[in-house]
C-alpha cells in the first residue's frame, strides 16, 4: 500500500510516498480502508519534531526520531477487516477515527475504542476533518471547562480547526459565545453561531473590560495572567494552544498559564485530547450534534493524497480557516 513513512525529523519536502505492507490488524483493532484524512498542527509539530523541549517529555516525540511512523491522526474511510476481539463493527461499515497516526496511508489499523461509525450526512472527507479538532474543542467546552447552558464563552482563535468546531459546540449548548479572530473572517465566525466577534488586529479582548465565566485559548498570543483580565472572578481558563517555537512554544505558553493555577482565584487548566480515553464517546456525542444540524466542519482546501506535502506547507504557514483535508481514494 502506499504511506508516507515519517522516519527522521524534517520539512515537508522529507514527505515521500512509499510503498509498504498493509498492516494486519491486534486482537482489539479496526483495519480501515482510508478514504481522507486531515492535516493540522499535531502532524507538522511531529513531522519537526518541535518544540524541542518536548522531545525531553513523555509522549509521542522521540529524543532522536519521530516515535510515530505515520502522520495523520484524523482518517475517514471503509472496514476492511476486524480482530477476532472487535464486535461493534464489520467489513464495509463506513467510519471514522481519532487515532493520533495512520491516516497518511491507504490503509490504517484504528483500536476499536477510537473509531465510531460516520455522521451519515457527511461526506469522508467532511467527517475526516472532524475527529482531533472537534474532540479537543468538546473536551475543552465540557471536560475541562464545564461549560453550563447561559455562561459566557469567549474563543480565542476562533477560525481555525478546533475554534470553529468550538463556537458551533458551544452554541449548541447553549452558551453566549465571543469569539476572536481575524477581519477576514469575521463574516464565518458569525454564521457559526458567535453572538460578538473580536477583529484581534484592532482590539484587545484582554482590556475591554469584558468578562466571560469560560476562555478557551487557541491561538495563544496573550500570557494566561492576561487572560484572567477577561475572565470572571470564579470563571475558567482552558489552554490549548499557543504561538509555535523552535524550542519551548506552544508548550511553555500553555504550562506557564497552567502552573498559575494554585495562586489564582480562576481555574486554569489545559486539554490533552492524545491521551483521551473516551474517544468513541465523543466521536458519538460529536455524531448527535453534526446530524441535528447543530455543527458542520469547515473546510479551507482539499488535496489529493500524492499532494500531503503541499498540504503540510499550507497548514504550517498558520492562515488554514478550519480544516485541510486529504483524499486519500
């Protein structure tokens, strides 16, 4: 089958087609045929193997090389086969999954506990550009944020992957939602349900005077003591993400936030949505909720499988409006 096999740390221009086996799926795995799959940070972050600082943590970066063998932790596509322990799914079902890796490939074992059957009005390529954003943006609502129904929301960073699929969630829940995002695309963020938007290149949601009992903090650019200016005295703090780096970012802007927490009378707290343990669960929580019409994916580009470098390049330069996809059919 055809892959892209991460095997040093490097650029887009490293990314090659290979040809290698299909994998043969564990006991407790999925073999999917994949039919798209999406490209975002977590995948060009592993591809650099950047922050450095994190090559020194546990996790999925390797000290001297990638631990991970194949990008792509977003895949949509068909069964092909099951190990002998899986009873929830069989050949031919139509599926999708957050499995971290494996979506770089035409074919990708996926655990049964992290695939769930697609959103039947959904494209694959509309459902592959759901799994991590839209898992990270519920997590960070519900999980660590316990988002209540009439709280006000403000979304830092509202336009890319994860903050569209927030905005949309949190309205759908019944939250006032702010959001912050570029001039260009404050016409979108308002279709999605944003009942105020933030142009960040003419206004400081951080000196307002604004307060929101939750900030879910995408796209970073303000330090966490910042943030709590825009926050009520009880209100919560979730760090996602923040400015990229060579060496310490987005890691450094989302611990140095996190490690206030005890002095301060706000929560803050951070979303790890890779070592999620409820994936199938939020998959279907996320199914509800795109086929009562409550949230759609938004798509900035689409790209053939042989084009995943290009693909990379774009989402690297930090202007995607919600999700790069790849058809891998």
């Amino acid at each position: 089958m055809k892959a892209i096999v991460l095997r040093t740390y490097g650029s887009p221009d490293d990314l090659a087609i290979t040809e290698i086996d299909k994998p043969v799926p564990g006991d407790d795995e999925v073999l999917v045929r994949v039919r798209a799959t999406s490209v975002q940070p977590y995948d060009w972050h592993h591809m650099r193997g950047e922050p450095y600082i994190a090559r020194l943590m546990p996790g999925s970066l390797g000290l001297r090389g990638p631990k991970i063998g194949i990008l792509g932790a977003d895949l949509a596509g068909q069964v092909e086969a099951v190990g002998k322990d899986v009873t929830g799914f069989g050949p031919g079902d139509e599926v999708f999954a957050q499995s971290n890796q494996g979506g770089f490939a035409e074919y990708a074992c996926v655990r049964e506990s992290d695939l769930a059957p697609k959103p039947g009005n959904l494209s694959f390529e509309q459902a592959a550009a759901v799994p991590m954003a839209a898992n990270t943006a519920l997590m960070g609502l519900c999980d660590q944020g316990r988002l209540q129904a009439g709280q006000r929301v403000l979304v830092n960073g509202a336009s890319g992957g994860v903050g569209t699929f927030a905005v949309q969630i949190a309205r759908a829940l019944g939250a006032e939602v702010t959001a912050v995002c570029g001039a260009r695309n404050v016409d979108l963020v308002k279709s999605l349900g944003a009942t105020e938007v933030i142009d960040y290149t003419t206004e400081d949601f951080t000196r307002n005077g604004q307060r929101h009992d939750l900030l879910l903090d995408i796209a970073g650019g303000h330090s966490g003591s910042a943030c709590r200016r825009a926050l009520t005295r009880k209100g919560t703090y979730v760090a996602i993400g923040g400015p990229p780096g060579r060496w310490l970012q987005p890691a450094g802007h989302v611990f140095a936030a996190v490690a206030s927490s005890p002095f301060v009378s706000q929560r803050m707290v951070m979303t790890d949505v890779v070592t999620c343990g409820q994936k199938r669960q939020n998959l279907l929580t996320l199914t509800r909720l795109i086929e009562d019409g409550e949230i759609t994916p938004i798509i900035d580009r689409t790209y053939p499988f042989e084009e995943i470098p290009a693909a990379v390049r774009y989402q690297e330069e930090g202007h995607v409006v919600g999700k790069v996809v790849i058809t891998v059919r």
